[in-house]
C-alpha cells in the first residue's frame, strides 16, 4: 500500500465511514469490521439502535460477545480494557455482565472483577458460575504477579547473617549454592548437579512470636478495586508462616473473612461491596480482636469517608496507636494510586502521627516489608515520591 493510500485508511479510520458509500477510500474487509466495531460504540445518533450493516451493541448477548471478539481482535488487551470501560458507561453495559455469555468474552481485568461482585446478588445461578471462573482467572494471574514479590518482601523470619547446608527448597540461596559446586559441572547436561546447597537459616518462631497484621478494608462502592487488591495480598500473607494475618471488610455491617483466605476466590464472593460506612465500628471490631498490641499491625483501608461517629475513630486510632499497635491508612490501593478521600478527616488521623497516604499494588509488598520491622513508614513513602496527608495546620 502506498503511502498516499495508507494515510487515507488512517483517515477514513478515524472519522467513520458509511459503509453503504459510494466514494471516498476503500476499506479492506478486516478495516471495515474494525471500523464497524468502533462506531457501533463511538458513532453519532440512537445508541440503542443498530444501524444497518453495523454490529451495534443494542439487542442480545451473542451480538454483544461478537462485537467483543472484534476488539480483541483488532486491538490489544490494554486498549480492549478501555473500550470495554466507555462501553460500560456509553451503552449500560453493566446490565449484560449478567450474562453468561458476555462474560465468556469480556477481557477480565481487575475493574470487571469489582463490577462482576457488586452485582453476584442479581445473577442468575448459571451465571454465578461463568463469574466464578472469569474470577479465578483473573485472581490467578494477580497472585502469578504479586505472590513471590510479597513473600520475599514479607519473610522477616529469615536470618540472613547465618546460613546452613541443609536449607528448606524456599530458602536455598542460589547464586552461593551455585559458585560453590561449579567443580560439579555436568558438560553433558549442561547443568550444575549441587553436591553442597547453602542456605538462609530460618528462624524457629512461635505463635505467640508472630506479628499480627490485620487488614481493615471498606467494602462502600468507591473502594472496589482496593477490596478486591486488599483480598489478594490478604491471601498471600495467610500463607505465609511468619505473620498471622486477619482480613475483615466493612461497610455498616462488618464481615470478617479470615477463616477463608485459603482461596481468595472465595474471599472476593464473601465480600458485599457498596452501602454506607462505619469505619468506627469495623476498627473497634478490629481492636478487640488484637491480642498482642506490640506485635499488632492495622492497616486500615478506606477514604475516610465516614456515615458513623468521626470523633471516636479518631479517638480509638489515638488509643491503638498509643498501645503500641502500628497504625497505617491507605486511602487507595488501586493501580493508579490516586485516592478520592475525605481531607478533613485524613488530617486529623495524619496529626495523631498514623502515616496517611496511598499506593499502588506494586508498593504494597514494600509497605508491609517497611511496617513489619517498624521502620519509618512516613519515609519510607516520601522515599517512593507518595504524598503523604499532612496535619491540620
């Protein structure tokens, strides 16, 4: 194609053509489709009737699925996501998540998997179960993501100044294990056989030596995507032999999902997201349930944005942290890390001296690494160019 043609397709891309018209440039087949697919969504005019020859988004679910397979077709998964997002908002597309046959296409993310919660109380049965698989996908993808990177970031059990020659696999250090049997070289194989492994020496700690971190996360419908990351990380640390770990969800009603972290799938059908907020009920919910202060640490999940009694929250996250509990409120957690919260309340929590900010996925494993050995929280954030909430001057 020449470039005189090539810049006409771009052109005729992307102001829409008609596909009935009788001049202009003419699109391939595979064009016309990828242009049919964005004007069904983008064109002018009823958006709930499809035009002739388009593959518009009114009508049923199968028609819907075709058109989502166009966009994945056509474009890749971060730009499928966004497409997918204006189609939500557009063409009440929110309505077909209810559909079954919607979701065998749709380009999960974890947005969907915060849209597909909110609304299992409306799904029929069979649905329920095509969710449930988009769900462990998606969860199975952010644990591939987020997993190693927590655990290594959080195994404080560790003492790495001492080592031994009969490590766990998890705790083989490698690249020594490696420089001290290269004599063992194996040509034929081309590998290293160990005849010595070294390690790190795992600290024997026990349950009452365990530090307690106990996630506190507003379920209200402004923090969906936070709920559905807090879950995630809350499962990870569950597993984990070196922190004893508590996940309780609230909006005015509290639902503490500790006993099923063992499949965050479930965790995330055990949440209810949307309604009001009681953040003083879930902390004092929380405060009772800390049993060793000094080893305690809450991190508290919300906007601030409270419907129940703001003085005493303020008040009880006065008190735990004077007991010795670390106290940290992440106002988001979400990809982009950009919180809509509540500035009045932030800065009286930030004036008692509780770190008061937000973060992304990927600086949370940090977070937690920083707050379990009680360093500077507040430093470490301004470290990772974070805005912190200041006090109220």
């Amino acid at each position: 194609m020449s470039e005189t043609d090539e810049r006409s397709r771009r052109w005729t891309l992307a102001l829409g053509v008609d596909p009935d018209a009788q001049s202009g440039f003419a699109l391939s087949d595979s064009d016309r489709r990828m242009s049919d697919a964005l004007t069904a969504l983008y064109g002018d005019g009823d958006d709930d009737a499809p035009k002739k020859g388009r593959g518009g988004l009114g009508g049923s679910a199968p028609r819907v699925a075709k058109w989502l397979g166009d966009i994945r077709e056509f474009f890749p998964a971060p730009v499928v996501q966004v497409i997918q997002k204006d189609a939500f908002e557009r063409k009440g597309l929110r309505q077909m998540l209810i559909e079954p046959e919607f979701l065998a296409t749709v380009e999960a993310d974890v947005n969907l998997i915060a849209d597909l919660v909110s609304l299992r109380g409306v799904m029929p049965d069979k649905t329920k179960e095509t969710a449930r698989i988009v769900i462990a996908k998606v969860v199975k993808e952010l644990m591939e993501r987020l997993e190693r990177r927590t655990a290594d970031a959080i195994r404080g059990a560790l003492n790495r100044s001492q080592r031994t020659n009969r490590p766990r696999f998890s705790d083989i250090d490698w690249p020594r294990t490696i420089k001290a049997n290269l004599r063992h070289y194996q040509a034929e194989h081309r590998t290293v056989v160990p005849e010595r492994l070294i390690g790190f020496l795992r600290q024997q700690r026990r349950i009452v030596d365990l530090e307690e971190v106990v996630l506190c996360v507003d379920q209200s419908g402004s923090m969906a995507t936070s709920v559905v990351y807090a879950s995630i990380f809350a499962a990870v640390m569950a597993s984990l032999p070196v922190v004893a770990t508590k996940l309780v969800c609230f909006d005015t009603a509290i639902v503490d999902l500790t006993e099923e972290l063992a499949d965050p799938v479930e965790v995330l059908f055990g949440v209810q997201l949307g309604g009001g907020t009681d953040i003083n009920r879930a902390v004092a919910y929380c405060e009772d349930r800390i049993e060793r202060p000094t080893k305690a640490h809450l991190i508290l999940i919300t906007d601030l944005y409270e419907g129940g009694n703001a003085a005493a929250l303020v008040d009880r996250l006065a008190r735990l942290s004077v007991r010795g509990v670390n106290v940290i409120v992440l106002l988001a957690l979400t990809d982009t890390g950009r919180p809509s919260y509540d500035p009045a309340l932030s800065a009286k929590v930030a004036a008692l001296g509780i770190p008061v900010f937000a973060c992304t996925p990927d600086q949370f494993p940090d977070l937690m690494a920083t707050a379990l050995k009680r360093e500077d929280v507040a430093g470490w954030a301004a470290d990772q160019d974070i805005k912190l909430i200041r006090p109220e001057a």
